[in-house]
C-alpha cells in the first residue's frame, strides 16, 4: 500500500465475493494499488495476503494450495497459514529463518464478502444489521469495475436528482423529477439522510409507481447503505454498496441487497434489478472529471438537493480522506 494510501489503513475493504474463492484455491486481486492473494486451507477459512513470494516476488496467487499451506509457483517455497515459509525444496535440510514470511492481512468474511484492512482495524465490521433481518433475502452482485475514485462511487449511491434522467422507467420519469427537501443529521456515527421521498414508476421489484422513502447512511469514507420502501408499505429493501479501490481513479463496486417480505420474485430476478440500476450508473460516474471527487465546496456547483453529497464532502474533508479525491482543483485534471 502506497503512502498516499494512508488514510485506507484502518478500514474494511471488500476484495472478492465468498463464492469466488473455492475451497483449496487461490485467487489474485488488486486493492489500492496492492496485488492480493486470496486462498483457503483444509477447513475452508480464507486468508488474504500480499501476492507476493519475499524470495524473488513471484505472485503466490500462480502457485497452489496444498492443504495448509500455499507453495509458490517459481521454486516452491510452502506457507503456512500464518505467513511463515515451512519448506525450501532447494535447501530441504534448512529451516526457513523468520524473515521468509509472506505478508498477512486481517481478513473477514461477512455478507457473503471477504474482507481485508491493511492495518489495525479502526471499527468492527457490523455495519449492515439489516443482513440479519428474518425472512430477508440476501442478493450479492458481483463486482462491477468503475472507472473512476471510490468517492465518486459513493456520492452517486447518496444521489436522488439523477432517478429521472439515468433510471428512467425505474426509479425516475420526467414528470416527477422534483427532490422534496430532506434532513442531513452528522454524528459520531457518520452521517445520515431522514425524509427523503422520490416517486418512482418501478422502484421496487414488482411494484407500479408509488412515492418511496428512503434513509441513506453513511458510516464509513466507503461504504453507504441505504434503506427504501412505498411510502405507507410494507417489505422494505436495504442495500449496501461498498466501493473498493483498485487504484485513485479505479473502483470495483460492491452491492449487497436484503429484500424482506419478497416471495414473489426468484433471485435472479432480484439480482437483475439491482444490476441493471448498477450498469446504467456506471457510464455516467465515469464521464464525471476530475475522476478524483473534489473536496473544496467551489469546485463544483450544488442545489439545493444535494445537502447530502455537500455533506459527504465536508465529513471526508473533516477527517482528512485522502484516497480518490483531491483538497484543490490541479489544472492538469481539469
């Protein structure tokens, strides 16, 4: 992880979904400009790592599990699940000094996601209770690559004046297009978005227009999550994103989705609701310049119903976000 990447160090990061790492195989990533291992031994239990053999930096993520361990593809050094080489088949009567350890990182599996933090965790990852809500199904998407910083991912999620014009037919029409005014609450616990109301033709699987509520929060510089329901109705519907940085200008998304009381709908057909409302973002975050979100309120123009995006700049200001934005407009991104 690169210096600039310092304000990444204490937070929970997404790096693959549960599914995409079988038992006995490794698997490669990128998260904020570092190469990522990710493997499971015999009882199943993931472990993330720096993709890299201290010998001579071949990636680990070539090589192969073999029980407990992972043996690198170039000459098959063995690790263990705690980092440290067992085994130098070149030198077998040797035993690997302390030195000869791969680079471990704290790892989670959680939502149906596996988890990393470069550092000392700064919270506990628990910040979607609504996964265990009863009878709520759970969708997860899978990662979608956006071409762009992680914080233009999350200001686009806190966004309603886009529903008419980008999710036309779905979450928006053009002759609903007003954003009734809404409260902006900052704490200790992030921030948080109350009173928000759109109508929506489709905004709900299965369901014709109706005005839907929603509650945004945001607990984390990248994760948001957001409730919504019809208004006076029942079976609401969380979701959580979570942008994860492949580089400052890069970002694999995450949607993770609980739908309560949905008895109707397969999952697929739930999955591609979701994703088709992901898919339709994407181009337009990816038009936006600079990619970097800026963080000096004159930068851009705001109205009236952006408070919460105008919040979610000031709140990453506050704490000194550096990952993905920028303090002051450069020219050479303009």
């Amino acid at each position: 992880m690169r210096d600039d990447s310092v304000s990444l160090a204490g937070e929970w990061l997404p790096v693959c979904n549960s599914e995409d790492v079988p038992d006995g195989a490794a698997r490669s990533f990128v998260v904020a400009d570092e190469r990522i291992v990710v493997w499971r031994d015999s009882a199943g239990a993931a472990h993330v790592w720096r993709d890299y053999c201290p010998h001579r930096g071949a990636q680990l993520s070539l090589g192969h599990v073999m029980r407990d361990q992972i043996v690198c593809p170039y000459h098959g050094w063995q690790y263990d699940i705690e980092g440290q080489c067992l085994r130098i088949p070149s030198n077998p009567s040797l035993r690997p000094s302390k030195r000869a350890c791969a680079t471990t990182f704290a790892s989670e599996e959680r939502y149906g996601v596996v988890w990393m933090c470069f550092g000392a965790p700064a919270y506990a990852l628990d910040f979607f209770p609504e996964a265990a809500i009863a009878g709520g199904r759970r969708i997860n998407l899978a990662p979608q690559t956006v071409r762009s910083s992680a914080p233009r991912v999350v200001e686009n999620f806190l966004d309603m004046a886009h529903f008419s014009f980008v999710h036309a037919g779905i979450l928006g029409e053009d002759t609903h297009t007003e954003v009734p005014d809404y409260e902006v609450v900052a704490s200790d616990e992030g921030l948080e978005a109350r009173q928000c109301r759109y109508w929506q033709p489709a905004g709900m699987p299965g369901q014709g227009g109706a005005m839907i509520d929603y509650v945004y929060r945001v607990k984390r510089p990248l994760i948001a999550k957001l409730t919504k329901m019809a208004s006076g109705g029942t079976g609401a519907l969380h979701i959580l994103l979570a942008a994860s940085p492949v580089t400052q200008t890069e970002t694999r998304a995450w949607l993770v989705s609980i739908h309560e009381d949905d008895s109707t709908h397969s999952d697929q057909e739930l999955y591609d609701f979701n994703m088709e409302i992901l898919m339709q973002d994407t181009p337009i975050v990816e038009s936006q310049w600079p990619q970097r979100l800026p963080l000096e309120l004159d930068a851009e123009l705001h109205q009236k119903c952006d408070r919460m995006a105008v919040g979610y700049r000031r709140w990453l200001a506050g704490m000194g976000f550096g990952w993905g934005t920028i303090s002051q407009l450069d020219a050479k991104q303009r």
